[in-house]
C-alpha cells in the first residue's frame, strides 16, 4: 500500500514481525499527484498489507 491509497483509521500490519502502523491523518491531495510516497510502506523488506 502507498500512503496516497491509506484512508484515517487504516492499519497496516508487517507480515514479517508483526508490526503495526495506524493511520490517523491522510496525505491529503498531494499524494494523488505522485509527489510523495513513490513505493510501498515497508517493514522487515516486505511491503506492509492493510490489517483484517
């Protein structure tokens, strides 16, 4: 997941180590224009993956 896609309340889970990541503000419409965020969140070298 790249932070652009993340909406507020969104967790994100390392599949790896079991860490875990909240989102409590989005990037807002900067995000959407590819100005940030250019690659997934990652954790342990894996791309992290929204919590079920």
């Amino acid at each position: 997941m790249r932070c652009g896609e993340l909406k507020k309340g969104q967790i994100l889970v390392c599949g790896e180590c079991g860490f875990e990541l909240q989102v409590v503000k989005e990037c807002g419409e900067i995000c959407t224009t590819g100005a940030c965020c250019t690659g997934d969140v990652m954790c342990c070298g894996e791309p992290m993956n929204l919590k079920e």
